[in-house]
C-alpha cells in the first residue's frame, strides 16, 4: 500500500527490508547503531538486528571502508555510511585502488557487493568541507556504479537494488531531499510497503516536453522539475530528465530527449570543470543523430568551480537554483 | 607570584620476557623447508628471466624473508584470509597458490592466476582466500575486514595481514590495530621488519625502536620475533592464531629480518646499505639457518634437504613450462571484469 513518507524513511525502510531478508547485510559507520545516524537513516536497526550487524565504528574511514571490502571478499554483503561523502578524502585508497579496482584485478574472481552510503550537497550553510556532492569523482573511475536518487520512490528501489548488486555502489543522498525538519525542502511522495528493485542505469523522465531537454540528477532534478513548471506557465514546454544513476549513465535517454527537443540544459550542483555536465554534452555530441537536432549549443548550470562558502548570498551565487535553471532555459529557447 | 605543586598520572612502558614452548617434528621441519626453498627455487629462476627482460613491469622479490610466510602459513588452511604486499610471491607460494598460476601470471598470460590483470604485486585468489595489494598499508583494514566477517558468520578461520616496517607508518596500520582490538577480530597483524622501507630506513622513518610497542597502545598483545628462524616465526604464530581462534582476539608478530633481495631488482642500487650490512645478514638466511637447527635438533639430514631442493627443481621447471604454453590474453579480456555480469 503506497503511503507517503520522506526520503530518509524510504532509505532507513530498504535498508531494514533487505537485511530482513539477508543475514550477509552489515552497516557500519560513524553513529549509525545508538544514533540512528547523522541524518536518522539507520533509526532502529541495532534494536532489531544487534551490534553483530549493526556495528558503530570509530572515526576510522579508511579503517572501516577497508573492512567492509575485507569482509566483503569472504562473503558478507556490507553497507557503509561515509557521515558526509566530504569525508571520502582519508579513505580514498580504500576507495578507488581497492574496492573499485578487485574485482578486475584479480581477473574476476572477487564479487565486491559493497554499498558506500552518503550524504551530499549544500545549500544550508555548512561551507566547503561539508557541502560537495562529489559525483564525478566517484563516476571517473572504473569499477564503482554511482546512484543519486531525487524522491523516496526512486531512493527506496535503486538502494534495494544496489545492495542486491555484486559490484560496488556509491550511493548518493542529497540532504535537502531528506525531509528532515532542519533541512527543508526536503522530498516526500508515495513509496510502497513492499520491497521492489529499480534498475540501475536506467534514467526517469520526469516531465515530458518538447522544446528544451534539462537534465539533472538527485536536487539538480528536483529543482529542475520546479522550474519545469514555472516555464510552463511561461509557455515553454520543458522535458525533465533525471539520471537516477550516473554509472551506469543512461545515454539512449539522453540522445532520445534532445533528438525531441534540439536543445540541451545540464545542471550540476558539483563543480563544473571535468565533470557531469561535460559527460552529458559529449554524450550527445557524439552521437550523429542527436549531434544533428541541436538547434542551439547546448548549456550548463552549476557550480562554476568554486569551494561552497557559508553566508547565504555567497553560497547562493556559487550552488544551482531554480531561478538559473528557468533563466538559462529560456535564453536557450529564445537563442 | 606563588609556586604551586602539581601531580599527575603517566605511564611508562616495561618490556617483559614471553617464554612459548614449541614443538618441532621431523614432518615440521621438512614442511617448512620446503615451503622456504620452493619459494627460493621460483624467485631465484624469476629473477634470472626477468635479467634477461622475459617480463614486463617491476619485480620484487623477497629473498632472506622467506621464513616468515612460511612458518605462519603452516598453520592456515584455505578457509583462512591472508592480505600480502607488493612483495608477495613467497606467501603466494606458502599459502597454495599454483606455482604455474603465479608464473603465468608474471608473464601476462591468460592463464595467470588473475588472467594477466594483476601481475607479480597483485597474486589473488578466492579460492585460497589470497590477496595482494601494490598500495603500503592497503591490505591491513581488508584483513581485519576478514576476521569482522569471519566472527560475524560464526566461521572459526582467522586473517592474517603481511606487511612491512614502511607501511607501520600508516594510518590504516593504526586504524585497523584500533578496530581490531576494540570489535576483538580474529586477525593476526604480521609485520616483516626487514628494516627498509625501499631507501628509509626504519630508524629514520620510526619513532620507536620497536614497532611491537604501538600494539600497547592498542591493548594488544604483540611479540618481536627471530623472522629470520622459521621455528621462532612459526611458534609465535601458534599462540597468535590459536588465540585469535579462540576469540581472544587480535595480535601483531613483529619479525626482525632483512631484505638479501633489492627493493626491486635491476633499478634498485642499494647505495643506501652501510658496508658489510648485506653480508652479516646472509650468514643469517632462514634457509641455511633451519638446516643447522634440524641437522643439531636430529629431525633431518643434508640428504633430505638435497632431495627437497631437487624436488623444488623439478616443480618450478615443470610449472614455468606449463605456463609458458598458455597463451597472452585476446585484448577483448581487458573489457572484462570491471564490473560482474561482463
């Protein structure tokens, strides 16, 4: 029975259904057991499942994520919670030379089934250590398949599939999406009781349109779909398309949207230079067909590059909004 | 201005003799010298070959070291974890891994034990539950991660971490001793001192004397041991894994020896050696000294150990020529394996 609950609720249910289901699923990280967890997404798991399977660790990143891989190669099907993905930075070799790189390595005979959970984003005032999101770095290198749901619906069936995967996820929580209290918006919406998959690689049409195709992934979606509506009212029929997953990117959604559209709005709230934006534009302009239907060079909002600082107008003028998406969306349409 | 008198608590540490009996059968002895001299046999061929450019990439052998995976791999069995270095061929060999798997695999061909995609520093195998990792320090935090799953399943296999004097400088050393100790993990912490970290030397880069003392600071019970006397190496790691069996939790072997081998062969100098260093230790290699002991403790003769070195002969010939039959890897495998399903 579909009911409406908050993003943070559909994490916490998935993680609880799935190790309901398999006693191979561990959690581990900083303040998960008594605590519930930084942003309350494991609440009630170490009363139900024991300090066995639900284990709160030191302030050892590195320490820990290694663990999880060793625990991992002999049969255990690990989930960690990095506090905030800002922290990646001290366990990055146990990351990106040791999780993502095993499986391959040894010539495919480790399985990795690992979940790193985290959460990202700004836009609250927490300044530059605490308000990255980080997608690119996880989605350069190979090996690691990177999740960033934007609703409870899409966050309780990608987490479900991504700990039934046998490959390593880097799970992304956006913590304005959440729906906790002191940190609104927040998203809601209705997800059913019953455990279901969602397939990673697979992007969501958000909002069917017809002149401009704007793409974003987690709150870049969320707020795309708001300004969505907003061009509507100004008669600009928008097509949102939120990635869900950005490895596996789904390219086939892409190429379709903005053969549809001829024009091309990505929005990140990660930095640009090297980044999503630049994967999403060269993805369509590789393709003949897709390359052919633009009508007008594509466009890109988000961070230009520039640490996330604290005082509202500041991080204001650095992170995406709606207001820059409708903005650079009809300079696109009027081009 | 008045003086005011303050007390306060400190803490100093005391070392303290361990006595550990341990006892050495005939069936022992020859076990360890032919894991010794097998691993010997392939890194001295491996060594020739690689002079003559037979093999890609870098090459790091670890002769004079041999007695420390030998003697704690007597005691593991397949079910058992072991994470190695970048010097890891000999524990490769200690922990069962085929002899023409690991020569292939140094070779690049596709019936390496990592289908060519790991090469000499990155020995894997699931099924021996054998890991090699090219990054100092990387494998510590994974073997702990082993012993979490082994007391989380009920299993009562134990993991071993092989690492050396330069990755004790870590974090992830720190960090797994700590959560080792506090979870109470079956995992022995085995560290190879051999007294370089590539040019460093430990007393340069150490703040200790001793790496066995940061254990305390970790409530573990941690032992220096003669890693160049197998049976010292071996008895040691019988308490070790006996406990860690037990569920009494984790402990670091710190085994002194050193390096006879180059950091890596052909470019490494080893300008960095003071004089006469090299030859004091070569008159200790673990190989010459179980000879000595089994000969004085009447378990073995110089006959036995003529058959066993003739045998390792004949083992490491025939692997290398299995292995030289296998063919190099179509290039449509490197698109494999990244993730499962491909």
């Amino acid at each position: 029975m579909p009911r409406e609950i908050a993003m943070w609720e559909a994490i916490n249910e998935a993680i609880r259904q799935e190790m309901e289901r398999d006693s191979r699923i561990i959690v581990l990280g900083e303040d998960i057991g008594k605590m519930g967890g930084a942003f309350w997404c494991t609440q009630g798991l170490l009363e139900q499942f024991g300090s066995s399977r639900v284990i709160d660790t030191p302030i050892s990143e590195a320490g820990f994520i290694g663990m999880a891989i060793g625990a991992a190669l002999v049969g255990l099907r690990p989930i960690v919670e990095l506090q905030f993905v800002d922290f990646f930075g001290v366990a990055w070799d146990q990351i990106y030379n040791h999780l993502a790189k095993l499986r391959y390595m040894s010539g495919g005979q480790f399985k990795l089934p690992v979940v790193i959970r985290a959460p990202v984003g700004g836009g609250y005032g927490d300044a530059a250590q605490h308000s990255q999101v980080l997608y690119s770095i996880f989605a350069h290198i190979p090996g690691l398949k990177v999740v960033a749901p934007s609703n409870p619906y899409d966050a309780k069936g990608l987490l479900i599939s991504s700990i039934r995967c046998d490959d390593p996820v880097v799970f992304l929580e956006h913590k304005l999406l959440y729906g906790l209290f002191y940190l609104p918006p927040g998203s809601f919406g209705e997800v059913p009781e019953e455990p279901y998959e969602l397939p990673l690689g697979e992007a969501r049409i958000a909002a069917e349109g017809e002149d401009i195709t704007i793409v974003g992934a987690a709150y870049t979606a969320y707020l795309a779909e708001k300004a969505a509506d907003r061009l509507r009212e100004q008669g600009v029929s928008a097509e949102v398309i939120d990635l869900r997953t950005l490895v596996p990117l789904d390219k086939h959604a892409l190429r379709k949207s903005v053969e549809k559209t001829g024009r091309l709005l990505v929005v990140d709230e990660d930095y640009l230079p090297y980044g999503l934006t630049g994967e999403v534009i060269a993805t369509i302009a590789e393709d003949a067909e897709a390359f052919k239907a633009l009508k007008a060079p594509p466009a890109r909002v988000g961070n230009p590059g520039v640490p996330v600082p604290f005082s509202e107008p500041l991080e204001k003028a650095v992170l995406p909004s709606e207001d820059k998406i409708v903005k650079e969306a009809l300079k696109l349409v009027e081009a | 201005m008045s003086r005011v008198l303050l007390s306060f608590k400190s803490y100093s540490l005391a070392e303290r003799e361990e006595k550990l009996e341990a006892e050495v059968t005939r069936e022992l002895a020859l076990s360890f010298y032919r894991k010794m001299v097998l691993a010997r046999t392939l890194e001295d061929e491996l060594k020739r070959r690689y002079e003559s450019f037979e093999m890609r990439g870098e090459l790091h052998l670890g002769r004079g070291q041999e007695a420390i995976p030998a003697g704690v791999c007597e005691l593991l069995s397949d079910r058992d974890f072991v994470s190695a270095t970048h010097r890891c061929i000999a524990h490769a060999v200690c922990k069962g891994l085929p002899l023409d798997g690991i020569i292939a695999e140094l070779y690049g061909r596709a019936s390496g034990v990592c289908r060519g995609k790991g090469g000499h520093m990155h020995l894997a195998s699931s099924s021996k539950r054998f890991l090699a990792t090219g990054i100092v320090g990387g494998g510590i935090p994974i073997a702990a991660g082993a012993a979490l799953a082994f007391k989380t399943l009920g299993e009562d296999s134990v993991a071993v971490a092989f690492f050396g004097d330069g990755a004790a400088n870590q974090g992830t050393f720190h960090e797994s001793l700590n959560l080792a100790s506090i979870y109470r993990l079956p995992v022995v912490f085995v560290l190879e001192d051999n007294q370089y970290a590539f040019s460093t030397r430990r007393s340069e880069s150490t703040a200790v004397e001793s790496n066995a003392i940061r254990a305390l600071g970790y409530s573990m019970p941690a032992l220096e041991v003669d890693g160049n006397d197998v049976i010292a190496v071996y008895t040691a790691a019988k308490w070790a894994v006996e406990r860690a069996r037990r569920g009494e939790g984790p402990s670091l072997l710190d085994c002194k020896t050193y390096r006879l081998s180059p950091h890596l062969e052909i470019v490494d100098t080893e300008e960095y050696r003071p004089e006469g260093e090299k030859e004091k230790w070569e008159k200790l290699d673990p190989i010459r000294r179980l000879e000595e002991q089994a000969v004085e403790l009447k378990l073995a003769s110089k006959e036995d150990f003529e058959q066993i070195k003739a045998e390792a002969r004949k083992l490491v010939e025939e692997a290398f020529q299995r292995a030289l039959s296998s063919p190099l890897p179509a290039p449509e495998e490197a698109f494999r394996d990244i993730f499962s399903g491909e």
